[in-house]
C-alpha cells in the first residue's frame, strides 16, 4: 500500500531534498508540494495526501493555523510537523490543533520515516528530545480559559512579559532554553494575533493587560 505525501516548506532546497529521500523510499509517494500555508490547504483539498509534512514558519499564516484548518476540513488526514523548533508550547499548540506528529529538521531518515509509518498507523510521534515536555507538561495544563487572553499560549505570555522588561530576544531565548528564531516566531505570532506594530505598543499592550 502507499502513502500519499505532501510537503510544506517555504525553502526549495529543503522541499526537493525531501522528496527525493522519500520518492526513494518503498511506499511512500510525494504528490505534490507547497510553499506556504495557504498553498497547503487548497492542495490538501485538491490532492487528497494520507500525510502532510508541515513546517511552522512560513510567510503569511504559519503552519499550525494551516495544520488547524486542514484537520478541522479532513479529520482523516494526517499532518506531521516538521520543524527546527524545539519548544514545548509549539508542540502543545500543534498537538491541540489536530496534528498526529512533531519531528525535528535535523532527525535522521530512520526516524522521519519511523514517524510516518506511525502517523499513517494512526498513532501520535513525537520527537524523543520533545517526549518528557509533552509528559512534565499535560495539554489540561495549558486551558485556555485560565489565560488573561485567551488567544495567547502560556509561551507567548512568557516572551511578552520578558519583552515588557527589557530583554533582548538573545536573552529570552537563554532564558528560555530555545531559538532566537523561535523568540522571533513567538514574538511574530503575538503581534499578528494582536495586531501590534513595534516594541512600544507590545510593552504598552504588556503594561495594560498586567504582563
């Protein structure tokens, strides 16, 4: 039997390096790939894949939002992120938005394919380095409805206040164990949910809501 792929990445180089590991692997074919989220749902609904591999940050809407759409749209397909993010909130957030997996960038082969297998089994694969944050940390823990915005998560929250301080984002992501990149992602996300431009009005908006 073989597993229809698609691939989300906004990098070419990544997307064909992709394809040509797995078009070499024994049932697994890539149908097609996108560049951006939004390419991602339409080819989702056109093409039908059994597996998508998603990346996070891409131009527009990132992947998680494109991850939330297509399962609530396709329930029975499957979406394995794949990203350079090792950050606990993005897994819970990926998880609480429908996807069956999360893969580092730099696994090896035996693993990516490990996690496809398992996806397509129907079972949930979760990169080992991300296994004890998914365990020390249950998704109950995360509600919501115990945030001062319920649009935020408890990592956006924590960068927000260490902003609201004065740290550089070289300093959160010390703090926090994780990426610039990641800081700059998390940051990115916040000021589109909220619709803040600059610093000024993200500690404005930290002083007003008690961060």
């Amino acid at each position: 039997m073989t597993t229809n792929l698609l691939i989300v990445d906004d990098h070419g180089v990544i997307r064909a390096g992709l394809q040509a590991l797995l078009d070499s692997e024994s049932g697994f074919h890539v149908v097609g790939e996108a560049e951006n989220s939004e390419q991602a749902i339409d080819l989702a609904g056109q093409l039908h894949p059994d597996v998508i591999l998603m990346d996070i940050s891409m131009p527009g809407s990132n992947g998680i939002e494109a991850t939330r759409q297509i399962c609530e749209k396709y329930p029975l397909m499957k979406v394995l992120i794949l990203t350079v993010h090792e950050d606990r909130e993005l897994l819970r957030e990926a998880l609480r938005c429908g996807a069956s997996g999360y893969v580092l960038k730099q696994a090896v082969k035996s693993e990516l394919i490990n996690a496809i297998h398992a996806v397509t089994r129907g079972e949930l694969y979760v990169h080992p380095s991300m296994t004890r944050a998914l365990l020390n940390q249950a998704l109950a823990s995360a509600n919501p409805s115990q945030l001062k915005d319920p649009h935020l998560t408890l990592r956006e929250i924590e960068i927000i206040r260490l902003i609201a301080k004065g740290y550089t984002n070289q300093q959160i992501a010390g703090l926090l164990h994780i990426s610039i990149r990641t800081v700059e992602f998390h940051r990115g996300n916040v000021m589109n949910k909220l619709g803040l431009e600059g610093r000024v009005e993200l500690v404005r908006y930290a002083a007003d809501h008690g961060y």
